[in-house]
C-alpha cells in the first residue's frame, strides 16, 4: 500500500484591527521535512534581516528582498494559499475555508494532515478539528504555534501581510503578490459552500 501524504499546514491572518476593511488568513502547506526547511527560511530571515519580525513591524527593503527571496524558492517551503473577506466576518469561518482550501488543492492519495494556527485557544483547536474533520479533512491535529518560535507561522502572517499591503497601498506591494500569484507560491483560494456540515451554522 501507498503510504499517507503527511502535511503540515501553518496558519496566520491579518486585519482583525479597526483600521482595516478586509480580513486576510494565510495558510503555507507544506510536505518535506520540516526540520530542514525551518533551518533554511530562518537562514532567509537573516538574510534579508527580516528576522523574526511580523509584517507590520518590517521595513519595506526586508519585506520585499524575503517575499523575492521565497518566491525565489519556487515552491520549496510549500504552497501559500490566501482567503480575503470583507468585515465583519467570523475569524473562525475564514480559517476553515482557508485550511480546507489549502489542503484540497495539494494532496494526493490518502494523507493525514497537522494544523498549527497563530495563538489558538485549546477550546477553539477543538472546534476547528471537529469542524474541518466534519467537512472530511483528514486531521491528525489542530495546534497552537506562535510566531515568535515558528517560521512557518511568520511566512504565513507575511504572505497575509504582503496581500494587506497590496489591497491598501497598491504599488509595488501589489506587482510583488501579482508575481507570487503567477509563479504559484501564493495563491488566492476561493469560498465554498459550508452546507451540512455538522456543528456549523453561517447564518
């Protein structure tokens, strides 16, 4: 028999300030070791002396010199898939679109998957893995990471961060996510219908 695909998919999002009219989350899903490639986004960090900053704490000549760098990379950390909505949204809809989404457009065969998610409570990991397991998303677990430890989760809150930018300040913001997009690092994932699934009402 064919092994399982193991994935790992690592979620972060923007917007939920005032100050903004959309609400983005981002998921990279990726496959190899993961070891590895956390050594090598971290060496891109310094690199470019991005960091461990979030987007919004970065200077533009760092944030644009890792975006380069990772769509550089072609799809070596993985797949970065996107989801906009327009406030008010519930938070929690936006992460299950994006993490069904995310997943559905890179497996093949059977696999099982791990889901970290920026500051997730235990209460709500648990609704989330019901929830996504209800749509037929095959879950091993839904987890909490944090930014400050893991580069995955800051390439997610920076790809979610670079489509902010590009929505709000247009220019070379907007030319850098229309190249991630063509290339295919990052990728705009589209809504779907949540009808039957158990244990969620939309409205």
């Amino acid at each position: 028999m064919k092994p399982k695909q193991k994935l790992y998919c690592y979620v972060d999002e923007t917007g939920q300030d005032a100050g903004s009219k959309i609400f983005i989350t981002a998921a990279v899903v990726s496959s190899d070791d993961q070891h590895n490639l956390r050594m090598e986004l971290e060496a891109i960090e310094k690199q470019t002396k991005i960091f461990k900053r979030k987007w919004y704490r970065a200077g533009r000549r760092q944030r644009t010199d890792f975006i380069t760098r990772i769509m550089e990379s072609g799809q070596r950390f993985g797949k970065i898939f996107y989801i906009v909505y327009k406030k008010p949204i519930l938070f929690f809809l936006s992460w299950l679109e994006v993490i069904a989404s995310a997943l559905e457009s890179v497996v093949q065969g059977d696999y099982r998957a791990q889901v970290y998610v920026d500051g997730i409570d235990h209460k709500k990991a648990a609704e989330l893995t019901n929830t996504l397991r209800a749509k037929g998303v095959k879950l091993s677990f839904v987890k909490s990471a944090r930014d400050e430890t893991e580069a995955f989760i800051r390439l997610a809150d920076r790809a979610a961060g670079l489509v902010r930018s590009a929505s709000e300040q247009k220019g070379e913001y907007a030319k850098l996510l229309a190249e991630t997009n063509t290339l295919g690092v990052i990728n705009e994932t589209k809504t779907t219908p949540w009808k039957g699934v158990a244990g969620f009402r939309l409205f």
